[in-house]
C-alpha cells in the first residue's frame, strides 16, 4: 500500500474550478494512479535526496484532457498544478 498522495497546487478552486465534476473525477483517478507508480519509482520517499522529475505532463486523449504535475519524492506527494480541458 503507497503512503503517497496527491493535491491541487495552490488548490482545487485556482487549478481546476468549473470544469464538469466527470473532468474533475478522471484527473483524481489519474492522480492517485500516478502517486501510485511513482511510490515505486521512488522507493526511499521521504529519504529521497535526488533531483526530483520537475513538473510533467499526463494527457487523457479520449477525454480532451491534459494535467501537468509536480513529483516531490520527500513529501511522498504529487501536486496537480494545471488542468487543461478542450470540452467534449
């Protein structure tokens, strides 16, 4: 089970308000899959003393959605920093 997480950076209302609540449930479900995988990519977490990823890109096609995030492997966290939806 990962200990890491995922938040909205600043927050919810400055990245993603308006959008339709299935846009906001597929870029959570994106989120927490990433915060998955990269718990076991980076395997120290909180003793991690690398040069994190930088902020990366995740595209949905089949939704016209696109997010980029933030990988810090000492706060065991991905940041959603910018959500792009292009509508249905």
């Amino acid at each position: 089970m990962s200990d890491w997480s995922w938040e909205w950076l600043p927050s919810l209302d400055e990245v993603a308000a308006g959008l339709p609540p299935e846009v906001l449930a597929a870029v959570e479900k994106a989120a927490a899959d990433l915060a998955t995988v990269n718990s076991m990519v980076y395997l120290d977490g909180v003793d991690f003393r690398g040069t994190g990823p930088g902020v990366r890109t995740h595209s949905d096609p089949a939704r016209n959605l696109l997010f980029e995030y933030l990988t810090v492997p000492r706060r065991e966290c991905i940041y959603i920093t910018q959500v792009t939806w292009l509508g249905t």
